[in-house]
C-alpha cells in the first residue's frame, strides 16, 4: 500500500476501533461486588452515554464513509463456531458479488484490517476501566452530563 492508502487506513482504523469501544459491554472485576452478580445485563457504553444525555456522542474524522459503511454493510465481523472473528475474503468476495461492487485489492485487504481492529477493540473494551482508542474535545453537551452525574455521585 501506499503512503496515502496508509494514512487512509490509519484514520479509518481509529474510527472502528471507537465504534467498537462504544459497542462494548464493559464487565466488571470478577472480584468485585457487581462482578460477582450473575445475569446482570449492562448496557454499552454508547447506551449509557444516552442515559446520561449525550444522545449523539461525537466520532473521530472519518475521511472515506464509503469505505465505512461498506464494512457496516458486509457486517463488521462474522460468526464462527462460539467466538466472532474479522471478515473472511470468502465473506469480502460473497459481498463483492451479490453488491457488484469490484473492490481494488487495496480496498479489500483494508476491509479485513479494519474487521480485525473492529474485533480486536470489542474483546479490549470489554474492561470496564479500558480507556477509548480516541477522546473528543469536551462539548457543552459533554460536560454538563458529567456534571450531572458528578452531583449524583457526590450529592
């Protein structure tokens, strides 16, 4: 690949990575008092950022989103057996195909990276203490629901 193909790749893989820490369903410590109960169904970052007020939480820069959303579109990982695993070329060309859309080899080889770091980042992310792969400015919006839950915490 190319500088510029790189570069490209660069941002876009930040990008799902972000997506994927916001799809994530952080788990408590194991050891811990909420860890230890069973069946408890949290919610994604991304669900709880909208329980808190941010309704729409801002993304890095996205320079290609048609390269994006045809990831989205070809699903940004695949099944197998009891785990997810990044996209198969079998999955890329069966996507190619019934979409004629005829992928540069660029292009394809940049759609199983970025499955990879999509699937990479969800199992990272499912740390409750993980930090984001990216952290925006703070908006208005941002920083007055931390501060709302700043009083619920501290009254």
């Amino acid at each position: 690949m190319g500088k510029l193909q790189t570069r490209l790749g660069d941002q876009l893989s930040l990008w799902v990575r972000y997506l994927a820490w916001l799809h994530a369903k952080p788990r408590p410590d194991p050891k811990s008092r909420q860890g230890q109960q069973l069946n408890v169904d949290l919610p994604t970052r991304i669900e709880a950022m909208r329980a808190t007020g941010i309704k729409h939480p801002p993304m890095p820069i996205n320079p290609a989103t048609h390269i994006t959303d045809r990831l989205v579109e070809m699903g940004l990982t695949e099944a197998a057996g009891m785990a997810a695993v990044p996209l198969s070329w079998k999955e890329i060309n069966a996507w190619c195909e019934r979409t004629c859309v005829d992928l540069p080899p660029w292009e394809g080889r940049l759609m199983r990276r970025l499955s990879a770091d999509y699937l990479a980042e969800s199992r990272r992310a499912e740390d409750e203490f993980c930090p984001p792969p990216w952290l925006a400015p703070a908006s208005e919006a941002t920083i007055r629901a931390e501060l709302r839950v700043l009083d619920m915490v501290l009254g």
